[in-house]
C-alpha cells in the first residue's frame, strides 16, 4: 500500500499534461494594444510650433528628420529638443546616417527670423541631408 506522499506525487505527475497558452497570449495581445495607443505619442515635435499659412502639396510619409524652430531660437530633431547649434548639428548627423531617404522638413514657428530659418537650412545640407522641405499649414 502506497503511502500519502507517494499517492499525492502520482496525482501531480497525472496532472501536468500540457502547458496553458492562454494567458501568455492574453498577456501579448495587451502589449500589442499599448505599443498602437503609444506609439503616435512618441512621434510629436518637442514642442508646438505655429506653422505659416500656404498652398501647399502633401508629403509623402517617408522616412524622415524633421528639426523645429520655436519662439526665442527653441530648436528640436524630431521629439528631442537641442540646447544649442552645435548640440543640433551633432543630433542631426546621427539621425541622417541612419535614415535611409535623408529628408529634412524644418518646422518654423511664423515668428521665426528669416536668418535663422536659412541658417538650419544650410546646417542640413552640411550634414548630409539630400532634400529639404519647409513645413506649412493647408490654406483653408
């Protein structure tokens, strides 16, 4: 005669004959669900920027860099924002090197100089950028 030990050990034995997907699938697909609810937030600007007004053509969704001018000389690539010129540029090489189209779309605030939006411009040519596009707002 088998001992209480001996009959709760072949009990467990009979019980383990497969292991439960399910929850490891449940757990997925809700980790599924966060990364779409997240993933548009982590592509806006640094900040706001009040675009100009303008006739303009829809861009095509491509793989790019986009940097931004605020108000007082703020300056951003993509979500990141830039202390200073130089910080910008070093910032804006890395993201070129690895972007496959190298496209810049400059952002500027309508209150931005006219100097300060040329001098980016040609901070994207120096670091490699093949096309460069100035961001506006649809006429209504």
């Amino acid at each position: 005669m088998k001992s209480d030990a001996e009959r709760f050990a072949d009990f467990e034995e009979e019980l383990m004959t497969g292991i439960n997907v399910t929850p490891l699938v449940d757990v997925c697909l809700v980790l599924v669900i966060i990364f779409m609810v997240t993933t548009p937030l982590l592509s806006r600007p640094a900040f706001d920027v009040k675009l100009p007004v303008a006739t303009t053509q829809e861009g095509e969704e491509k793989d790019k860099v986009t940097i931004s001018l605020g108000k007082g000389d703020r300056l951003a690539i993509d979500a990141q924002e830039a202390k200073t010129v130089a910080e910008l540029k070093v910032m804006l090489e890395l993201k070129l090197q690895l972007s496959e189209s190298r496209i810049v779309v400059l952002r500027a605030d309508r209150e931005a100089t006219h100097g300060r939006l040329t001098e980016l411009m040609s901070l994207a040519k120096e670091a490699g950028a093949k096309s460069i596009s100035i961001a506006t707002e649809q006429k209504k």
